[in-house]
C-alpha cells in the first residue's frame, strides 16, 4: 500500500524528497569537483606539446616528463624552496613546541600577552604582514633574499606549530606522566618515554603544515625575496606568458607524492584498527 502511495506522489513531491535526502552526497560532489578541476587542468597541461608559451593546447607529448628541468630556472626554483621549507620546518617546529609547551605546562608572567601575541600572524592578512616585514629589513638595512624569507616564513609558521602542539598537548592525560613519576621515572625518562610518544603524532602535523606553508607561500616572499626565487614566486612570474609545461610536470608530481603519502598512512591507520 505505502509502496503504491509513493508511486502515486506528484513529481515535486519525490523530487523534493530526493533532493533532502542527497542534498549532501550532491553538494560534496560539487565540491570535489570544484577542487580537483585546477588539479586535473594542470596535469593534462603538463603533457601539452608547447613552445615558448602554455596557454593553448597544442598536441600531447611526454617530453616535459621526461625533462622536468627543461624550463630555465624552474628546477632551481623548486630546490629553493625545498631548501627553504626544510630550514623553516625545522626551526619553526622546534621553537614552536618549546613555546607550547611553556604555555601548556606552565604559569607565567605574560603568558596571556603571549598567547595573544601568537595569533597575530594568523589573524593579520599576509599583504599587511609581508609589508610591514619589508619595511622591517628595509630600516635596519637587511639585504633581502633567502635569509629575509627564511625570517619572514619562521615567524607565521610559528603560530601554527604553536597552535597544534597545543591542541596535542591539552588532550594529553596527565595522569600518564604522574605514574611514570610514581614508577621512579625521572623528569627526562618520563619526558622522553610518555610524553614525547604521545605528542610526536602532534609534533609531526605540525611540522607538514609549516612545510607546506612555507613551500606555497607567495605573497610575503614576494615581498621579501629580492632577488631569490621560489617555486611560486617562478610561477607567478612565468603566468604572463603561460606557465611552462615543466612547472606543470613538477606540480603534479608533487600532488601526487602528498595523495600517496596520505593514501599510505590512511591504509596504516586502517590496519592498526583492525589489528
């Protein structure tokens, strides 16, 4: 009977109907979609035969794969900020650990100054950022170039290693580490044995958030850069005459790499439920 009522309902009806109950499936799509487009037209373009200029397609080739460095200057840009989002990953994330830590764990003057003090370059838009910075190393006569990027990047990496060590931190149970101690643990063999375990997991995300903030920032670098050359700011430059099919090779691969890393440690997480 309900079945032949549901036959029965007008159009407007089932399609009201259908459309609440995969309004959701729907908008993800679209939203997957939306996502993945600029991905997919970087990749078809990467195999474009193209000459001085990569704007219109011209014919398939695997030429640009097989010479990713074809392009002047696009491979010494990649190594620039892989250099670069290394220096920065490194420091950022030791610096930022050590200031969650102080905010976590201990009582202190100033502590809420500066826990403000550290969403500020969260908050503040990178052109007022990356400006303020320039006038910074303009007035005390800082030559710019790697070393006033390697500066700028650090201090907003900082927020947001200091951010997710923090949240790492505050779901810890201190009770863990309480009965380390209570085993006859000292304060460096609990750290390195409880605590350091448990927030490494932490540790690690931020320290792939400072790296690839670092890797795409273009605008403060812009700013900062001078004369050194990123892989954005190479983009960027190269956008007027068409990004080379090169520069497209390298930036597909990357996404590649990052999807397989993920796919990897999603499939360990799995079997570690499992098991």
């Amino acid at each position: 009977m309900s079945t032949a009522v549901a036959q029965k309902a007008p159009f407007s009806v089932r399609l009201r109907n259908w459309v609440s109950n995969n309004v959701l499936k729907v908008y993800a799509f679209i939203a997957f979609l939306y996502l993945l487009l600029p991905v997919a037209y970087t990749f078809v373009f990467s195999f474009n035969d193209a000459g001085r200029t990569n704007i219109v397609w011209q014919g398939f080739t695997l030429d640009n794969w097989k010479n990713p460095c074809g392009a002047p200057q696009v491979c010494e840009s990649v190594v620039n900020s892989i250099v670069l989002a290394l220096g920065v990953t490194i420091a950022s994330t030791i610096l930022g650990t050590m200031i969650a830590f102080a905010l976590v764990r201990y009582q202190f003057r100033g502590r809420g100054t500066t826990n403000l003090t550290i969403f500020l370059p969260m908050a503040t838009p990178e052109v007022v950022l990356g400006s303020s910075l320039l006038a910074l190393f303009l007035n005390i006569f800082v030559p710019l170039g790697f070393w006033t990027v390697f500066i700028a990047h650090v201090m907003f990496c900082i927020s947001f290693v200091v951010v997710t060590v923090k949240a790492r931190l505050a779901s810890l149970d201190p009770r863990l580490e309480q009965a380390a101690m209570d085993l006859y643990a000292n304060e460096r063999e609990t750290f390195r044995k409880i605590t350091l375990p448990l927030v490494a997991p932490g540790i690690a995300a931020a320290a792939l958030l400072a790296f690839s903030l670092s890797f795409d920032d273009f605008i403060i670098t812009n700013f900062n850069s001078g004369q050194f050359t990123t892989f954005p700011k190479f983009v960027y430059v190269s956008a007027t005459r068409g990004i080379p099919a090169q520069a497209n090779v390298i930036a597909s691969a990357m996404f590649f790499i990052a999807l397989a890393i993920v796919l990897v440690a999603q499939i360990r997480n799995i079997r570690r439920k499992e098991a």
